[in-house]
C-alpha cells in the first residue's frame, strides 16, 4: 500500500489567498480547462452535474463592477459613494474570478436541491486544490452579490439557480500565512445509537 502521507500533507496545506495578494499571471484558458476538469469527480448523486462555471477575466472584470453597483443600487437607493467605490472595486483585487453556480434541477424524484448544491460545492473543493496544486492561489468569497438575485441573474443563472461564489483565482505576490488548524477531535464524536 501507497504510503498517503505527502498527499494528506498537501491537503491539509490549502490556504485561501486574499484576493488582493492575487496577480497575474492567472492560469490561462486550457490550464483552467484542466483546473476545472477536477471538479467532475466530485460526487454527484444521480449524474445531475449541476455545477456550472462563469469565467471573468480582464475587461469583463469591470462589467462585473458595474453589475455589483446596479445590484447595490437596487438594494439601496441611499447608498454613498464610498461604498460603491468599494463595491466596484472587489472584481479588480484578483486578474481571474470564476463565479460557481448551481443549475437547479426542481423536484427531482432522488436528488433534493441540498444534494445538488453540496456536489457543486465538492466540485468547487476539488477546483481549489487543483489550484494549489498548480502553484496558484485562490479564494472563495460569498458576501451578499453571491446571494443576490440580480447579480444571478445578471451573470446569466437562472432563477431557479443558486451560487456557491465567487473564486478569485492568480499568482499569490507572497507565501499565504500560516494558519492553526483545529484538531479534528473536538469535532469527531462516537455514535453507539438514538439518544
């Protein structure tokens, strides 16, 4: 048997990179193909394959701005100009963002949406390891334009879909910092039946 050390290693050595510490060069479209590629393993009850991935790179960045400004506006018309200047921004911290979603399949008779939503979100896992892998940093962020319908809807998901993120994706300008992992222990607990 394969001694699985190094591979447990590199797992548990994934760090999310500020997407601000991300600059070019990003994986060009065939190493992204090949990023990507990993997340069709994940698993995925019922070969639904709901995850589904829109890349943004360059020029399209400010659309994105200019999509997430629109969706502010429209959640608050008081809104000043700081925190659009900060909105706007977001898009332009890393050169390559892939937005995740989920193209929901509705009252499936075996696959619940949960089910659907927890294979796009492995298939995502699988997409930032690749990413490690390769020697590139990425990050996966939410924050309200992941939820919001307008930006869904602007990025061409439909309205039955949901997001998983945003993945901003490049060459980190430093080593990640280190981060204290928790001893899975506190976490593990032994089941002997119904309480």
């Amino acid at each position: 048997m394969t001694d699985p050390t190094p591979f447990l290693d590199f797992l548990s050595s994934r760090r999310s990179v500020k997407a601000q510490m991300l600059t070019e060069p990003a994986p060009d479209d065939a190493t992204l193909t090949a990023l990507l590629q990993t997340g069709m393993s994940a698993p995925d009850h019922g070969a639904i394959r709901p995850w589904r991935f829109k890349v943004i790179r360059g020029a399209d960045r400010e659309k994105l701005s200019d999509l997430f400004e629109t969706a502010m506006r429209k959640r608050d018309q008081n809104i000043d100009d700081e925190m659009i200047a900060n909105i706007r921004s977001k898009p332009m911290r890393s050169p390559l963002i892939v937005a995740i979603g989920v193209s929901v399949v509705e009252g499936h008779p075996k696959v619940p949406v949960i089910e659907q939503v927890v294979a796009a979100a492995c298939a995502t896992e699988n997409f930032l390891l690749a990413a490690h892998a390769s020697g590139y940093g990425a990050v996966l962020l939410t924050g309200w334009p992941a939820f919001d319908e307008s930006v869904r809807l602007g990025l061409g998901f439909e309205k039955k879909d949901k997001m998983i993120g945003f993945v901003y994706l490049g060459t980190p300008v430093e080593d990640p910092r280190s981060v204290a992992r928790p001893d899975v222990r506190q976490f593990i607990e032994t089941w002997s039946g119904p309480v």
